[in-house]
C-alpha cells in the first residue's frame, strides 16, 4: 500500500496550485496491500518542507485529514493548516517529505513515504510576493545575513535597493561605487544622489552626502568629509552639508555625539556646547531680545538685552547694572578695581610724578570715525603719555595706542602731596617775610609798622 501512494504523490505535486489561500494542490490515490483502492475512508497526512536537502533545515510543516472517494483518490492543500509565507521559494532547492497514517492511532502513527524535490508550482508563489510591488497591497520582504544570494555589482544609474543581508536600503541615482556592496553600512539607508551611509545605522540624504560613522545622519549638498572617525563622543552624530561639488565641500551645521553643536563652515570641530562661526544676531518678534542666564537655583536671574530701542545692558538683581547707549556712553552706579595688597608684589613708591603731570596737555577733539559719537571730547593723546608714563599706554597689533586713565590717578594722588607740600613751605616763607618787613619798619600786612606799634 504504502508504495503506491508514494508513486501517485510524487506525481500529484506537480498538478495544481490556488493562488487565493498561497497554498498548492496536492492530490493521490491510496492503495492497500492487494493494490485495491481504500475507499471512502478517513486518512491522516504530515506534511514536511526541507531547505537545500531531503533532511535540510524544516521551513514548514503541518498534520491534516484527507477524506478518499469510492475510488481512492483524496484531495488535499498543502498551506492551509500553516503559513507558506516564511518560505524563500526564489534562492535554493526545497524538498517535500510526506507521512501518512490510516490506522485509528490517536495521536497517528505517521510512516514516511519519502522525499520530493519541489519544481515549479509552489514557486509561484514567489510570483504572488512580487506582484506585491505593482498593486497597494503592504509588502514585508525578509532579510537574513546567512541567506539569500551575494549581493550583485550595482553599477551607475537609477537604483532601488534592499540589501537583505545587511538590512539596508538605497534609491535614487549613484555615478561611483557608494552603492556597492563594500560601502553599504549594514542597517543604513541613503537617499538622493551619490549619497553614501558607510557607517552601520547611518542615514545620507540629498547631493553627495556623506555619513560615515555609525548612527550618523548627514543631509543636504556635500558636507565636510575631512573628519576622522575616533569611535568617541568627538564623532559627528549629524551634519548639514551646504557643498558645492566634491571638491568644495561644508557644512552649515555640525553636531557631535558630545552634544557640542558647531553653526558655519569653520566650526565642523566645535570645542563648546554652541560654536558660532559668524556674527549672531538674536531677535525676540518686536520686542527687545535678551540672553538670561540661570542662578545656581535655575532661575532666570539676569540676561543681557536691550534696555530700549538704544541701549544695551546688563540686568541682574531687578535693575540695570551697566548700559551703554549707541553713542558710547556707558552708565552704570559703581565699579570696583581689585586692589587688595594680599595680590600685589614689588612695591615702589611713585617719584616726580608732578613734575611728569605738568608736561601733559589736556585736548578738546571729536573722532575721526564717524560710527563713533560726534560730541565733543575731552582727553590725552596715548603718544604724549607714553613718553612720561610708558606702562599706562598700550599699543594693539594695528599699532594704535590705547592708555589706561585709571592709572594716571596714583600720580595725581602723589602730584597733589607735592603741591600740598609746596603751598605749606610758601606759607612758611611768607610769615618769616612779614617778620623781616616788621623788623625793617615796612608795613606789615596788618597795616602796622615794626618798631613803633602805630599806624601811618
């Protein structure tokens, strides 16, 4: 018995196929030992699919019950008591393996009848997951780094790629090797045109982008690619490009993995947590903006703003500290200079210093730069004061002088002891004149002459 049903279903795989359930016909003709059909009877069915040989791995299996007709022949689907879908029918060789059992066993019996090579009907269901690709049906496509075929040379063009050995993923256009199969970072997907997700996880979108560290997104025009990777926190984490071409490559933005953020083409390595390479200009709709800056409380306790249309300041502690308006004056309650002896070394008192004053002339003047206030000024010229006091002058990298006023107060200090010292000897030598005058009869400043008490 068991060898006929063998012959009649080896041959019976090969007949029909339903494209509705994703399942295919199988059909066969049971006989006893006598070679007489088993008619209108129950019989129960193990069904085995094995992956690139009669013992492979097992990709699907399932147990049923056939019912024969008065002349044998039972008619079954293979799919419907489990799902065909996890097969790939396209890459390798899939056998069946059939088991029967007739008796009343409970759980049955099975006896093998044998190993079948599928051919061509079942792969049509591999037609069914393709067509998926041309109607509004979901498509779920399976990948596996041990299955599947090797991957193919992409070559230039137009392109849409699923890498399922890697579980990447590529459409648009490519003119270089990007979309070969050693520049593609498994779990990446890149986008556009000449775009390249080297990294695993990375992202690359637009023109020539470039997202070579892992977890990297880089979008826009030929970012910067002059990066090393360090596998560290100092690695780009996300880049807009603003490129050119290959050749003229830049970012716009630059986000480390660190958390610092570099804003303009020369800040691609920010050192701090905001790197700006460009003026900034901070706006708050129509009113006035502001910086604050945080307390040790978190509390927004001060900022730096505009106290008006034009003035600019420091607030903290509920008023204006220091604000300068647009035409250079600075207004502010106090300020202190750090003077503490406990600081300062090789003390000498100051000398001359009244003697060097009074060789200073005091100007009038306005500025030759109109940007700055045209109001009349009053003040020293830095070349004159360097000549008497040398280490109240600075000179810049440009060659213009600057001076320190602030330092010309000790010698004021110094210069108004002399005169004080000064005014106390003339007034010495005027009383001993009177003295003289009086000795000598003149007239003292009393109206009184020496000698005789009386007026004249």
């Amino acid at each position: 018995m068991l060898f006929a049903v063998v012959f009649l279903l080896g041959v019976a795989t090969t007949v029909a196929f339903s494209q509705v359930h994703r399942s295919f016909n199988f059909q066969g003709v049971a006989r006893n030992a006598d070679g007489k059909v088993i008619a209108n009877g129950s019989i129960q069915l193990r069904f085995t699919i094995h992956r690139d040989d009669p013992a492979g791995e097992v990709v699907f299996s399932e147990e049923k019950e056939a019912i024969t007709n008065s002349f044998g022949s039972f008619d079954t689907y293979i799919g419907t008591g489990g799902s065909l879908a996890g097969i790939d029918w396209e890459h390798g060789n899939l056998f069946l393996q059939t088991e029967i059992s007739t008796g009343p066993n409970n759980p049955p019996a099975f006896v093998d009848l044998g190993v079948t090579r599928l051919r061509s009907v079942p792969y049509a269901l591999y037609s069914i997951e393709t067509k998926k690709l041309s109607n509004y049906n979901p498509m779920v496509l399976l990948g596996d780094p041990l299955k599947g075929d090797i991957f193919p040379t992409v070559g230039t063009g137009s392109r849409l790629i699923w890498h399922p050995k890697k579980a990447a993923f590529r459409v648009g256009y490519v003119s270089n090797d990007f979309w070969e199969n050693p520049q593609i970072g498994e779990n990446s997907f890149a986008a556009g045109k000449d775009t390249w997700a080297g990294g695993n996880a990375a992202i690359a979108l637009g023109l020539g982008t470039i997202a070579k560290v892992a977890n990297s997104i880089s979008v826009g025009s030929y970012n910067d690619n002059s990066d090393p990777i360090h596998n560290t926190s100092e690695d780009r984490l996300f880049e807009i490009g603003n490129g050119i071409n290959n050749a003229n490559r830049s970012n716009a933005l630059t986000v480390l993995k660190n958390g610092k953020v570099g804003i303009g083409p020369n800040s691609k390595s920010p050192m701090y947590i905001l790197d700006i390479d460009s003026p900034l200009r901070i706006k708050h709709s129509n009113t006035t903006a502001r910086v604050y800056f945080n307390n040790s409380s978190g509390v927004a306790e001060s900022f730096v703003g505009m106290a008006n249309d034009n003035e600019i300041g420091l607030y903290s502690g509920g008023k204006w500290l220091l604000v300068a308006n647009k035409n250079g004056t600075v207004y502010m309650d106090n300020y202190y200079l750090t003077s503490d002896k406990r600081l300062k070394t090789d003390f000498k008192n100051l000398s001359a210093s009244l003697a060097k004053i009074s060789q200073l002339q005091g100007y009038s003047y306005r500025w030759l730069d109109t940007t700055r206030t045209q109001t009349l000024q009053t003040g020293l010229i830095a070349q004159e004061v360097e000549k008497l006091f040398p280490e109240l002058v600075n000179t810049d990298d440009n060659g213009y002088k600057s001076m320190n006023y602030n330092g010309l107060i000790p010698h004021l200090i110094e210069a108004v002891k002399e005169l004080k010292g000064q005014t106390a000897q003339i007034a010495e030598l005027r009383n001993e004149l009177n003295e003289l005058k009086m000795l000598t009869g003149q007239k003292s400043p009393n109206g009184t002459t020496a000698g005789s008490g009386k007026s004249k």
